[in-house]
C-alpha cells in the first residue's frame, strides 16, 4: 500500500509539473476535487472495517 500511494503522489507531482498535463493546470478543475474526495471516502471506508 505504502508503494502505491508512493507512485500517486509521483504521478500527481509529474502532472502537475511545468511539463505535466496541461489540464491540471486549471484553477477551476473539477476533476481535482473529485478526487479529493473519492480519496477522503475511500480512507474513511477502510476505517469502518
């Protein structure tokens, strides 16, 4: 699990970038949010176990 979250955090870092996506550049990006929160409930639903 520690890897994978690892690689996320790489992913986002490397979309974000200068040269990454430019969609993520947006400062209106919905798809941002979006993620944030199936984030947050995927951590909430691992707790509930």
């Amino acid at each position: 699990m520690q890897q994978n979250f690892q690689e996320f955090l790489q992913l986002i870092e490397q979309l974000r970038s200068e040269n990454g996506c430019p969609y993520d550049k947006l400062k209106e990006e919905l798809g941002d949010l979006l993620l944030n929160i199936l984030l947050v409930a995927q951590i909430a639903k691992e707790k509930t176990r």
